[in-house]
C-alpha cells in the first residue's frame, strides 16, 4: 500500500480543484450534476443542503415498461408526495424490460406516460435505463422522443454501450452511461476501474455526447432492516470475525446483532460490498479530468441513506460536495490518571476508513522500559516493538519503544476510548501518530499532538 500524509491527499484542494473543474466546464457547455433518489423523495431539508451543493436536478423511478412485439406494458410507480422537490428540475427513470430485440408500442407507452406527466412535469428528461443491449432500445427511445417532443435518454452499462454505439452516437437519443462506482448493487454488469477510463476514452474519440453514470449504493447481504446499520456495528469488539471476501468483505457473527431491526444470529455471515467517498472522489476524478470532450454532465446514482448506513452516507455526500473529505481526520485526546494515560481516538467527520486488520492505528512513540502495562480498551488490536528497518519488531513490552492500538474500521463520527498506557514515572509528553486504510487501498498517515483532557 501506498502511504501519505494529509498534506500529499490535499485533501480540500482536491475536492475543490474538482469541483472547481466540473463548474468550469459547465459555463463552457452545460456540464452539471444530478442526483438519482432512487429510495424515495427525501425530505425538503435533504433537498436543501443538495441545492447549497449545486444539486438542482434530480432523476426520479416512475416505474418500468415491459417492451414486446409491438407492445408496450408501464407499470407506473411514482412517489405520492413530491412536494419536497417543488423548484427541482424532475427527470423521470423508467426501467425497460421484457424483449428488449423489440421496438415494442412507443406510441401506446407515450400516452401511458402522460397519465403521470403531471405529476413529475415535463420540464426535465425522460431516461430509459436497461442492464443490457438490445436492438429495439433506440428506435423505442427515438420514437417516444419524438411522440413526447421531450428528451429521452438511454442508460446503458458502458460495456453494452461500446459494444454497440457508431460514430457521433444516434439521432435523436441521449446517452448515459454507468461507469465506475458499485454497478452490482443495481445488478448491473461489473467492470474494473481501468477498463471504464479507457471506455470512457473510446466514447470520446467516437465523438459521442454522453453523462457519466456513478452507482454509490452498498452490497449487503443480509440487508439491513429499517432502522439502519454500519459497519461499525459490525466490528465492534467480540461482535464478529473479520475477513477479506472475492468482492468486499466478509464478517462471521461470534455472538447475536441486532442489524438494523433484523436479528443476525451467531456463526451467520454478513457479506458486505460498500462503497465510499474516497472511492467517489477517485471516480469522480476519472469523469472529469482530463476535461473529455463528450462529457455533458455525471450523476450520482443513489442518494445514500442518512447515518447509521453501511458504506457512503447520506451527511458524507454532502459534505463531500460542499469541500469537505474524502478522508476521515482523525484526533488522539489524553488523560493522565497519576502514571497512567488514558487514550480515546476520535474521527470527527462523516467519512470512513476501509475495513482493515492492520490499516488502522494510533501509535506511541515511548522510551523502553518506562511502560509497565497497557491495556487495549475498545480496541480491536494491540502490538508493541521497535522499529527495524520501518517495520515493526515485537518484543517484550519493558523493551518497547512502540505501541500501536488497532481498529478494524474507523466509523464515521466515532470515539474509541479505554486504551491506557501505564508508566513506571510519569515521562513527558509520548509522541503519536495515526494511520488509515482508505477505500481505494492508499494509506493515510499523520504525525499528532496528544491533545490532553482534565480527568
């Protein structure tokens, strides 16, 4: 792994340089971002704080259509109360199914659709989203452009779409594609980081206009019930075993959790595949830079769930969008209790480490043989040694001039307390640093002050 300081992520430059790029290519040609709220319609103080963060169009489920023969059957399915977006640009998401080689009946969905024109309104887009190709897909979406007299977009995999798009893309039809992100949430195709830049590229040189497409959303098997959950539950100490899986994460119940109002019973696995901001900033990085000649704008798909939410929460996003992250900050706080400190590890912004067994740590700097005991506390992990050649060396604790305490996951918003080092006289002031495993497999290391607590 890759270790850097907080200064080597410039972290607020970074989000700013990019953010600061997507408006400037926006003033150039119209290059803006959209949200899709596939969970519903959040509440008018979600959509607020989205507005402060330039979000001011969202895309909506109206339903799915089921393409046939010359047939053509929608199943409407738009939220009763879209009272929260009034002001919003509303572009409407329709899933297409069924024989996709088929044009089916655009005529027959067009009068289908304007049943629920007034409800979403006719200002924004319609876009039709499909898992896969199929021959019908462009002249269904073409004709209803043209019965509508609105846009229509096809959304497809960016594999699909390179398989199939000619040069300068098709008359009359609009293009999305889903590129990087978390694309097996929606049980859309799967496709590695390299291979979506160099699609990307092939889109570019084909002179096709398009938006990029960002699915955010978790994998999570079993799902969390309503209540919410985190990972963090899930790493708690004497909570489960923790193991890297094929695609995520894997944790084994050692004892009963309550997960989000479901019960996970002990020796039960949960498999998660989440998706964070450090993930989205890279990816976000990838669409805009360098500036792509086709680009139109990108979306993120999926707005995340409010705290406690596995993966990418709803207050992260937002903060992200605003200049914050994508990389959690962490604090070490100290009490002295006559020669013994006491440690509590606080990370006080909405982002989160990757789940990690050893990426995730708080070390002392400490003279050998003036530590008598130490105790881990809500830790997860505790190792103590010298370094040798810059790794770490373990020896008994009186010979120690290193102690590192472990986390499994740093959380969003956390407070790990009850580490304590005792010495045989009280010494000055140990030094410390702390260290992350960040989602797109880099290491975050900082040098910190201890910053002392009355008892």
């Amino acid at each position: 792994m890759t270790a850097m300081s907080v200064a080597g992520l410039t972290v607020r430059a970074a989000v700013a340089s990019l953010l600061a790029a997507s408006l400037g290519l926006a003033a150039e040609r119209q290059v803006d971002h959209r949200v899709w709220l596939l969970a519903g319609v959040p509440d008018a103080g979600v959509v607020a704080r989205l507005r402060e963060a330039n979000v001011r169009s969202v895309c909506l489920p109206a339903g799915k259509v089921t393409l046939g023969d010359g047939i053509s059957h929608f199943e409407a399915d738009v939220p009763s109360d879209l009272g929260a977006l009034s002001g919003s640009t509303i572009h409407a998401v329709v899933w297409v199914e069924g024989e996709l080689r088929r044009s089916g009946d655009p005529a027959r969905f067009a009068v289908q659709l304007a049943a629920i024109e007034g409800k979403i309104g006719t200002g924004g887009s319609l876009i039709l989203v499909s898992r896969r190709w199929g021959e019908g897909l462009v002249s269904f979406a073409a004709d209803v452009a043209r019965k509508l007299h609105r846009p229509v977009e096809l959304a497809l995999p960016l594999g699909e779409l390179l398989a199939h798009v000619p040069e300068g893309g098709w008359e009359g039809v609009r293009l999305v594609t889903f590129c990087f992100g978390n694309p097996e949430a929606l049980a859309l195709p799967s496709s590695t980081t390299q291979d979506d830049r160099v699609g990307l590229d092939s889109l570019d040189v084909r002179n096709v206009s398009y938006r990029a497409a960002i699915v955010v959303l978790p994998r999570v098997t079993p799902p969390p019930g309503p209540a919410g959950a985190s990972v963090g539950m899930l790493t708690r100490a004497g909570v489960s075993t923790f193991q890297p899986g094929v695609n995520g994460d894997v944790f084994v119940l050692r004892r009963s959790l309550d997960w989000g109002g479901t019960l996970v019973s002990p020796g039960q696995r949960v498999e998660v595949d989440a998706y964070d901001t450090v993930r989205y900033h890279r990816d976000l990085g990838y669409v805009l830079r360098p500036a792509r000649a086709g680009l139109e704008g990108w979306d993120t798909v999926g707005l995340p769930g409010a705290e406690p939410t596995v993966g990418l929460s709803r207050e992260a996003l937002i903060d992200y969008l605003r200049g914050g992250g994508p990389a959690p900050a962490l604090a070490v706080e100290s009490s002295w209790a006559g020669t013994k400190l006491n440690l509590v590890l606080t990370n006080p912004t909405p982002h989160a480490s990757a789940v990690s067994s050893t990426g995730n740590w708080v070390e002392l700097q400490v003279i050998p043989g003036q530590v008598a005991d130490v105790q881990m506390g809500d830790f997860n992990g505790l190792e103590f040694g010298r370094l040798d050649g810059g790794a770490l060396r373990p020896t008994v604790l009186r010979e120690a001039s290193l102690l590192r305490f472990y986390l499994t996951f740093v959380a969003p918003r956390v407070r790990v307390g009850g580490g304590s080092v005792t010495f045989t006289a009280k010494p000055t002031q140990p030094k410390a640093r702390w260290g992350v495993r960040l989602g797109d497999g880099r290491d975050l290391v900082e040098e910190t002050a201890i910053e002392l607590k009355p008892l």
